[in-house]
C-alpha cells in the first residue's frame, strides 16, 4: 500500500519498526492503553490487529470506545 501512494502506518511498543516496508510511519503507542491507541488510530480508515493476546483478557486488554 506505501508502495502504491497510500498512508500506511505500523504501530510498535518500542520505537523501531525493524522490518517495515520504506515509507511506512511507525507510531510508538501502547494499544491496551485508551489514550495510546485513540492517538495510534486516529485518522485511520482501515486497523489489523495482528497482536495476541490470551482470550480471556481481551476486555481488559482492547479498549472500547
């Protein structure tokens, strides 16, 4: 997609982004925090979520808005 022209961006804990196609933006956010994800999101018209997390904690783990 950042190969085609679009907005891409990729979410990390840490900053980095090791592996990421050029002209992808990589945000440092924590997504089980509201604030960290809401900034992470904004703006976005289309979220993978690619990150595990157990079953059992995805109400603690994924906020809702």
């Amino acid at each position: 997609m950042a190969g085609q022209g679009r907005r891409v961006r990729a979410e990390s804990r840490a900053d980095g982004g090791a592996g990421v196609p050029q002209g992808v933006e990589i945000v440092a956010a924590d997504v089980t925090d509201r604030d960290d994800a809401t900034r992470a999101f904004q703006d976005a018209e289309t979220v993978y979520h690619c990150a595990g997390a157990p079953y059992h904690r995805w109400p603690e783990l994924h906020p809702h808005r």
